[in-house]
C-alpha cells in the first residue's frame, strides 16, 4: 500500500470515528432532555419530590370560641362580614393565614362582631395542580367537620409552589395525622366531588377582582395595603377597615 493510501485510509477512519461520536452526544443529549421532562411526573405520581420526603410539621388543633360551620366561623347574625380568597399555595396567604388570621379570630371572631367566609382561589397552577388538590383535600376534611385544622395543616407544611408540599399522598398522610376517618376522607378526595363547588368560589373571586391573594373584603370592599398596593393588608389596615364597618361608615 502506497504512502498515499495510507493517508486516506486514515483520514477515512478518522471521519467515521467523528460521526459515531457525533451520534452518540446527540443520542446522549436527547436522553438527559427525555429524562428532565419526564422525572417531575414521575415524581409526583410516587410523591418522591424532596419536599414530600421532608417529615410532616405537626400542628395542635386551635379551639376557636366562637361557631364553626364548614369553611365560616363566628356569628352569622355578626353586623360585620368578612370573606376572604385564597390559594393554599400562596405565599401571602401562608403568611396572613399564619400571622394575621389568629389576630382576626381573637380580636373580632370570638367578640361576636364578624362572620368570617374562606373561599378558594385554586389560580397558581392553573386550577388542575396542587392547588386545587389542596382545595379539594380541604373540603374533604370540611365533611368532618375538621376544614379549619386541616387549612391550618396545609399551611404549616407550605415550603414553595408546586413543590410536592401538596402532592396526593402528602395531602393524604395530612388526613392521617389530623386522624380524619380515612375510608370517608379518600373516597372523598379521589372523586374530587366539591370541584364544582370551588370552581364557583373561584369565578365568584375573579368577578371581585382576586388575585391577588389574600383577596380580603370586609362588607363586600376589598382591602388593600395602606402604603403599597403590591404587599398585603397589614392587620393595622384590617382592622380600620373592620371598625369602619362597625361604625357604619
């Protein structure tokens, strides 16, 4: 064989050995692109997120002295009416049902002077995530007549948005350890039978203006913020809206 062949042999060899390689990156790169898109659904069939692998926070049922029916407490013969929107995955929401809500339930709840309304805003995920799973499980629980400790349960495990915090078999276990009867509570939720009725709670906010959530309104005027309209009501301006009411004005 001449020098020349030689040399072309070579070259030829060196060729397919840069196409094979070339193939198989792009082979390589289209399984990790596959993989990406497919995991999160994996993940959330098994309930295998990091977050749902985080050990549930406990919560100790709060005694509320005032009446409870389903998602409303306090007088339904209260001068005051108080309802609000919100979406359990809402980080606002997180934070003025956490902080304000038990100011509210002690200064104006327990007194007799406000009836108090949750309605829901399953908006983050569009209505068909774990917003509305967590709406859904909430009213499962509310035929227990146990709505308000198990929105309490929600927000407590609240670490960020479609996370995993509200994946099914978390909002399950979360049944579990309020010792809700179990048999009732799944048959509720995997029907997911009040659909219709949050989907109602849903429009019925968006024809007031929510989101934003918290969506506060006190005798049917909704709250704002008194500095920045983009930070939610501090309990200062709910409360001057609340003593207005009260006053008639």
């Amino acid at each position: 064989m001449s020098k020349r062949q030689e040399i072309r042999l070579r070259r030829q060899r060196e060729r397919t050995r840069n196409r094979i390689l070339m193939i198989l990156l792009v082979a390589a790169g289209a399984l990790l692109i596959a993989f990406a898109i497919i995991l999160p659904g994996i993940q959330k069939a098994t309930g295998n997120t990091a977050t749902t692998r985080t050990p549930i926070v406990a919560i100790t049922p709060k005694a509320i002295n005032a009446p409870i029916s389903g998602t409303s407490m306090g007088d339904p013969n209260a001068p005051v009416k108080m309802d609000v929107w919100e979406d359990f995955q809402c980080s606002g929401c997180t934070y003025y049902s956490t902080n304000l809500v038990p100011q509210i339930i002690t200064a104006y709840i327990e007194t007799g002077q406000i009836y108090y309304t949750f309605h829901f805003m399953p908006f983050i995920d569009g209505g068909a995530g774990e917003s509305q799973q967590a709406a859904n499980a909430a009213m499962c629980a509310n035929e227990q007549g146990r709505f308000w400790d198990y929105h309490d349960m929600l927000f407590a495990n609240w670490t960020g948005e479609n996370v995993g915090d509200y994946a099914d078999s978390r909002l399950v276990a979360y049944a579990e350890q309020l010792g809700l009867d179990m048999t009732g509570f799944k048959k509720c939720f995997e029907a997911n039978t009040y659909a219709n009725q949050i989907s109602q709670d849903a429009q019925a906010g968006s024809e007031k203006g929510v989101p934003p959530t918290p969506g506060i309104f006190v005798n049917g005027q909704m709250v704002l913020n008194s500095q920045t309209k983009n930070l939610i009501p501090s309990f200062e301006d709910i409360s001057k809206a609340i003593e207005a009411a009260l006053a008639g004005q």
